[in-house]
C-alpha cells in the first residue's frame, strides 16, 4: 500500500476537515488516520491516507491540495510516508 | 504508524532549520570517450554525459516534490580530465575546449556544477596533467560551470611538491584571469591531499577511475537542524550534548539515504554513498560555527574550537554511518568562511585566523575552504599554505584541501562578495614571511611511515 501523509496547519475555521475529507472522497482516495490538535489557535492536523485507489499522480492531488488550503487560508502539504518512516524508524 | 508529534519535527526541521538534501551528484566515467582525435573526444564526451544526465534535473525535483524536502543541487562528477584527454590533447588550449564541452553540457542538462576538470599528480605529473593544470585558469575564466581539483598529495604516495608550487602559481594565475568577477575562478578550484573518488561536493568532485560506469552519491546538510536540537540540552554535560548530536545526525543522513536510493531507481543508476558532510550555506541558522558556539564558544575561534570541532565531527559520523548502507565522500564537518555566516561574523571580530583554521582542519573534513586572502600574495606563500594542509592530511591519513582566494586589488580589511552558495568573505591576513627557498626545492616529500604511531 503507497501511503501519503497530509498535513494541515493554519488558523482555525469552521469546516477544514470537512473539505478536505471530501476532496479525498470525491478522488477515491482512502484515509487510515487522522490525528488533529489545536495550540494556540492554531489548527494542527494529519492523515495519513492509502494513495493506491486514485489514478491521479501524485504531484496534481499535491498541488491541487495546496491550492484548496489556499482557498481555506491554511498551509496543506503531501508527502509520501517513506520521509517520516526512514527518519524515526530503524 | 508515524504520529503527529514525528511528522511535525520532521516538518519543522525542513521549514524552519534548514534541513535539505545539498546535492545530489551523478558520476559519470568518460573512460570510454578516449579518442586521439579532439572533435570526435568532444563529441562523444558531450553525448556520454547528455544521455546519462538528460533526466537528472527532472527526477530531483521529482523526489524533491514527494518527500517535500528540498534538493538544493544536482550536479555532475566526470572521470578526471587528464586522464580522458591525454591522447588527443597537446596544447593547454585543446584541454581548454573539452572544459568548454563540459559547460555546454551542463548548461544543456541544467546541473549547476560539473566537477571533474581534474589531474591526479599525487606522486609525479604526466605532461597530460601538467597542461591540463596549466590550463586550469584560462578554462575556469572561459566557462561557468566547471570546476576544477588537483590532487597534489597521499598518506601512500606522500606530497608531490613540483605541483604544489605549480600550484601556487595556477591559483594566482586564475585569480588574475577573473579579476573582473572578485577572482571568483578561485572558488572553483580546490587543491586535494587524499582526495576520495566518491565526493558529491563540488568544487572537489570527481569521478574515480575505480568507480562503475555510472554512480548516484547523495550529500546532506543539516547545520541548522543541529544547532536547534542542542539549544535544548544547554549546560547539560558533554554525555548529553554527543547523544543529541548523534541522534539528529542519524535522522538527517536518512532523508539523505533515502533520496539517494530514490534516485538510484529512477534514474536506474547503481546507489554510490551518502556524503554525511555538515555543509553550511550563507543562510542565517545553517551554520557550523553556530554550532559551535552552541556548544560553548562566543565565536568559532575562541580556546576550545579545535576540541569542539572535533567531537562535532566524531559524533556527526558516529550517527550518521548507522543511517546510511554507504558512507563516503568528505563526511565530516566543512569550515569553509565565505559559506558560513558565522564564521564570516568570527573573522569579522577578530576572533578566527589563517592559523587556527589550518588547526581546526586537522580534526575535521576538508581544509581551509573559501577564505578570501590578499591579492598581493605571492604564488610561494600560497603553495607554502598548500604544503602546510597536505602534510596535515598525509601524516593523519585524512582528505585535506585547499579552496583560497587571493582576491586582485583587494587587501585585508576589505571584503568580497561572491553571491548566491558561495556567499560573501573578508579578507584574511596571511604570515608575511618568506618561504621561497622551501618551495623553489623541487621535487617530491616522502611518503610517511605508518609505524611508530605518536
């Protein structure tokens, strides 16, 4: 399974979840994990999602991402699991 | 599964400290481009390295892209020049048009440095290498992106002193050729005691004769990174202060390791080593010396440097081997001045000299690296500073090099700015003593004995 860990950090608002749950839903994209904070304001997430379903490469979900948290006023990012996995794991 | 607390530090280390991977070089051997003839070794040392390196760039920022780590450079090492031109060249000017060869293939691939304009003389200099090194300072004023390296010296061989004076005066002559640009020529030119084949670092980088045909080496960088993980263990006891070194030097070297393997399956090129190098960059807080007086000092330069320096290094390599299945290259910690914020800032205040770089070289990589000196200094003097680093580097079996900058129409008290990685230095005062009857000797150093350690 290619794993991606999305991250959203930014101020707060109503509904951040839920547009960017819908748009992994509408590319059949599949979340595993999600683990969100809030300090001091400001809006701390991460999924981890399964890639493998969607035929969109990983370059347009990743700048499409970035572009919808523009929209919503926070800083989205994709990076494949490998980055976290290989710094602190052995 | 990874947590949110390990992807924010992850995250913070790339954003906020300056995490990423330097460079990623391709080694390209040329052996097979020989030809007694100049065109056709030309050509086919265009068409070797356009091929090979057509998707370099691509394939970089792809990786760079899916991990959402910069890579700061992509870059090419070809087998030395001397060697792959010494059947068709017999002028300084034939060995001139294979570097302009090299400039236009690397501009055409988009790398930003093309190492490998290089001679091996270690022990004795063929008249290959000695043109090539004749024609080093027309062939750095005529390109952009070659740069060039002489190995001078080994712990086997010992120092060839013929190229160490030649030397000198080949620094000068460059210098002299780029005036124009600061003597930037320069910086594009390092002299090497114990030079390894696998540097990704320019401007050192080479491709070894005992390298395969082709070969991914990856280097990282991660000053920052450091700086920040000891500013939380402030006062704590030297245990401590190396574990913490440790720890983070093994996170950064596996963003490195996995880049390079990366690379090696897109690119389907076989995976060479990880340079685990500090490599600083003018950027505030990716600094070495910061590091250093993280450790304790009020400037790199102050009593403790060198000790400081050298478990710096120790633990660097220490954490980093266990990250990565092949460490090579330079791995330890660059000092260069001009690179490095916090260096510049400690010659600024008067608190680092020429001669306690030379000692800090002792324990770390490389040398005395990108320090701006007088226009004025005499070619002897600068292969006497030459002499000084190779012994260095012979009798404690380590690579050592010279990377200065005689700066035309400049002296101490002024400074230079070379811009962008390379940054900006003040000009350091050289010893004004003489040591032309040691230079003008002629001839080789001994080889020292390997016995009787002390």
């Amino acid at each position: 399974m290619k794993k991606t860990i999305i991250t959203v950090v930014g101020k707060d608002t109503v509904g951040i979840i839920a547009r960017v749950c819908t748009y992994l839903a509408g590319n059949g994209i599949n979340i595993l994990d999600i683990s969100q904070t809030i300090v001091q304001g400001y809006f701390n997430m991460m999924m981890i999602v399964d890639t493998n379903p969607t035929d969109k490469n990983f370059g347009d979900m990743a700048d499409e991402l970035g572009r919808l948290g523009e929209e919503i006023g926070v800083v989205i990012k994709c990076q494949k699991e490998e980055i976290f996995d290989q710094m602190h794991r052995i | 599964m990874i947590n949110l607390y390990e992807v924010t530090e992850t995250n913070n280390m790339i954003e906020k400290e300056n995490l990423d991977v330097r460079t990623i070089t391709l080694g390209i051997s040329l052996m097979d481009c020989v030809d007694s003839d100049l065109n056709r070794l030309n050509d086919k040392i265009y068409q070797k390295i356009y091929e090979a390196a057509k998707d370099l760039v691509k394939t970089g920022e792809e990786i760079a892209r899916e991990f959402g780590i910069p890579i700061v450079n992509k870059r090419i090492s070809v087998t030395p020049i001397a060697l792959v031109g010494g059947a068709a060249c017999r002028s300084e000017e034939d060995f001139v048009s294979i570097a302009r060869t090299l400039d236009r293939v690397a501009h055409e691939v988009g790398v930003n440095f093309l190492g490998g304009y290089s001679a091996l003389v270690s022990k004795g200099m063929t008249a290959a290498d000695e043109l090539l090194i004749r024609s080093i300072p027309q062939a750095l004023a005529a390109t952009e992106r070659v740069c060039s390296s002489v190995n001078v010296g080994s712990t086997r061989t010992g120092i060839n002193m013929d190229a160490v004076k030649l030397m000198g005066e080949v620094i000068l002559q460059t210098a002299e050729h780029t005036r124009e640009a600061d003597s930037l020529g320069c910086a594009k030119l390092v002299v090497f005691c114990n030079a390894p084949d696998d540097n990704p670092f320019m401007a050192g980088a080479f491709h070894g004769v005992t390298e395969a045909d082709r070969v991914i080496n990856v280097g990282v960088s991660g000053p920052g990174v450091v700086k920040t993980a000891l500013e939380k263990v402030r006062g704590e006891s030297f245990e401590v202060l190396c574990e913490t070194i440790k720890k983070t030097a093994f996170k950064v070297t596996r963003v490195g390791q996995l880049v390079a393997k990366e690379a090696s399956k897109l690119l389907g090129v076989p995976f060479g080593i990880v340079d685990l190098s500090l490599a600083p960059t003018p950027a505030i807080g990716d600094s070495v010396a910061d590091i250093l007086c993280e450790i304790g000092l009020e400037y790199a330069g102050a009593p403790g440097t060198t000790a400081a320096l050298a478990l710096l290094n120790d633990q660097v390599k220490k954490g980093g081997v266990m990250a990565s299945s092949y460490v090579g290259g330079l791995s330890g910690a660059f000092i260069p001045v001009s690179e490095d914020q916090g260096m510049i800032d400690a010659v600024t205040a008067g608190a680092l000299s020429l001669e306690k770089l030379e000692a800090m070289t002792c324990v770390c990589s490389v040398g005395l690296d990108m320090i701006a000196i007088p226009g004025d200094t005499k070619a002897t003097t600068i292969s006497g500073i030459i002499a000084d680093e190779m012994a260095i580097g012979m009798v404690n079996q380590k690579t050592t090099a010279v990377r200065v900058i005689p700066v035309i129409g400049k002296g101490v008290g002024e400074s230079v700015e070379f811009g962008g990685l390379l940054g900006h230095a003040p000009i350091m005062q050289v010893n004004p003593f003489s040591c032309d009857a040691f230079i003008n000797r002629g001839g080789r150093i001994p080889a020292p004995i390997h016995s009787f350690k002390n």
